[in-house]
C-alpha cells in the first residue's frame, strides 16, 4: 500500500469512527465529496481482495472436516456439516480477523 492509499484509509477510518454523514464529515474536512467517495470504493475494493484468510485445504478424516487457517487457526467439525455452513464459519472468521486488525 503506498503513501497516498495510507492517507485515504485513515480518511475513511477517521469518518467510519465520526458518525457523520459522508457530506457532512467532507464538507468540514475540505475534501471533495466525489474525492472521498473515489478512494472509499477504491478501498473496498482492495479490502474485499485481500481481507480473505488462505485456509487450507478441507480434509475429512474419520468422520470430521479439519480447517486449518494460515493464522494459526485450527478447527475441527463433524463431517455432516454442510458446505454452507463450513462457508458461514468460515466467513465469521475472517471478519473477525480483519475487525482486530483493523482492515477496512
């Protein structure tokens, strides 16, 4: 990430935290509303790209589905939970991975 995107993520941090309206919280920072809203899609974009966890791969072994996350993470789940719900589980995780380390 470089020096301009690092500028624009604490923007969006600082008016995430405001609990401002996006006009209200530029409008008194000076910042052109259409400005603002280019980096903070600009942003999401990236986020959504790199905020996934690699897990590896799923393994059924006796009768449980073992995850293992690149963070360290390890769980181990009957092999009758469904896909979506491993999927849900997974998920769950990742959010909450990103929400202690603070990415957008």
């Amino acid at each position: 990430m470089n020096t301009k995107e690092k500028h624009w993520e604490d923007v969006v941090r600082t008016w995430k935290r405001s609990g401002s309206t996006q006009d209200d919280f530029c409008r008194a920072k000076g910042i052109a509303i259409s400005t603002f809203r280019y980096w903070k899609k600009r942003l999401e974009v990236a986020g959504a790209e790199s905020r996934f966890v690699r897990v590896a791969q799923e393994k059924v072994l006796r009768g449980k589905v073992s995850i293992s996350f690149d963070t360290g993470i390890h769980m181990i789940f009957p092999a009758t939970t469904s896909n979506e719900q491993l999927g849900r589980i997974i998920h769950a995780v990742n959010e909450a991975l990103c929400e202690s380390t603070g990415t957008i």
